[in-house]
C-alpha cells in the first residue's frame, strides 16, 4: 500500500480538511507558542505558564518594583509576567535567561509585550555570547512614544556603544495588544541580521555588534530583558512567550 500524498496535491483539500504541509504548521495548530516569526530552530520557550524559575531578575530602586506572575493578561495561555518599575525615574527592571548555544550560528530572541503607559522610557533585549575569547554583545531598545503619540522609536546598540536609531514604527498602546518582537544576530561574522516588530521589518545585516575581552562563563549565553521607566511612579507592563532561537536565516 502506497502512503503519502501525490507530488502534485500535497496542499489540495480533501471531503472535509486541507492536508497539513508541514511540521511547523501542526505545532501551530496544537498550540505552539512559536507562531509570529517561525525561522530558526527552538532552543527555549517560555510562557510563564510554570513559574519564573527559568530566570534570573534583579529590581532596581525599590518603591514597589516587582516582576511578578499574573492571569490579568496574556498572549497564549493564561499567564503572563508582569513588571513594574521602580518609584523613581530611571529604574530599570531586568529579566536574564542563561544557555549554550550548541553551535555558533545566527541566534535570535523573541517577546511578545505591552507598550504599557508612556511614563515607561524603553523596553531592551540583549544578547551577550562568551566563547572563552570574546564577549559578543548586541542590544536593542525601542523608546516608547510620549503621550499622545503611537509612534515607537527603535534603536540598537552600535559596535562602538552608541544607540543608532534605525526606525520609528506605529503601535497601539494597549495592555490588551501583546506586541511581538524578535531580534536576530551572527556569532559567527559579529552583525545583526534583522529586527522584526508586529508588521515591520528591518534589515540590520551591515550593522556589526560589540566584541570585547571575555568576560561571563566561557560558553555561556545570556537573553536579556529590560523595562526602564522615564517618570516617578509605579509603571507595568506585560511580557510573554519568550522564545529563543539558532541556525536563524
């Protein structure tokens, strides 16, 4: 008995269903976190649906800051984390993932968050890489719109420690809209690749990232996550489905 699908009607629909393409798409289907940017092979992902165990976090100033497990909102699931920044301008709220990267290749990181209030300044993401040689260090930051004003700033941290603005994009500030976000860069040739955010995306391949003396455990990769507020006050917003990738195009 023949099994599989003719080379010319893998995608036709059958009486009641449509044929499945690939692996990918099933995950999807089933449930997968990883449904916005689906390059690269999956090396985490987090949902906080089990906890913040998983992390490292340090809160800056005190005041009522707290990274914390909540069910008022969520991506997927029902569980989200949320962040509150310190009392004072400019505390920073901070969220670390430690791995190895199995293979130096093209590593991504993505999140899904709110914008949050416009008292909140920028939301980070970071990779640092250890070979035992060099430390690689990549950063972006997208700076929030003041208030009456949906339009986001993006920047990355340039080989030389300067933020380069490479972007402006138009978001809905809602605690109700999680925003995806996934930045990718190269171990090997030391660039970033590309930064894509909800329907936007960037091509940041001539752009190189920081290489300096090695300076965590050799072999060790750090995904990092920042929420820093501009105004005094108490500021949340939401972070979800965290997903790390390697072997990214």
């Amino acid at each position: 008995m023949s099994h599989g699908f003719p080379d010319y009607g893998i995608g036709a629909p059958d009486k009641t269903i449509y044929s499945t393409l690939d692996v990918g798409e099933l995950a999807a289907r089933l449930g997968s976190i990883v449904t916005f940017d689906r390059a690269g092979n999956v090396i985490f992902m987090e949902d906080f649906e089990s906890g913040l165990n998983k992390w490292w976090m340090a809160l800056s100033g005190g005041g009522g800051d707290a990274i914390v497990l909540t069910n008022e909102k969520a991506r997927s699931g029902a569980i989200s984390c949320k962040v509150t920044t310190g009392a004072v301008a400019g505390n920073r709220e901070q969220l670390s993932h430690y791995t190895a990267v199995p293979v130096p290749s093209k590593v991504g990181i993505e999140v899904s968050f709110t914008l949050g209030p416009p008292e909140i300044e920028s939301i980070e993401m970071q990779i640092l890489s250890d070979d035992g040689t060099n430390l690689k260090w990549a950063r972006f930051r997208l700076i929030r719109a003041g208030v009456g004003s949906s339009v986001q700033t993006l920047q990355y941290r340039s080989s030389g420690g300067v933020y380069v603005t490479f972007g402006t994009v138009k978001l809905y500030p809602s605690v109700n809209y999680f925003v995806p976000a996934k930045l990718v860069i190269d171990l090997v040739n030391n660039t970033y690749v590309r930064f894509v955010i909800a329907n936007y995306s960037f091509d940041l391949s001539a752009s190189p990232i920081a290489v300096g003396p090695s300076f965590l455990t050799p072999g060790t990769t750090s995904f990092d996550i920042f929420v820093e507020n501009r105004a005094a006050g108490n500021h949340s917003l939401y972070l979800d489905d965290v997903i790390i990738t390697q072997n990214e195009l």
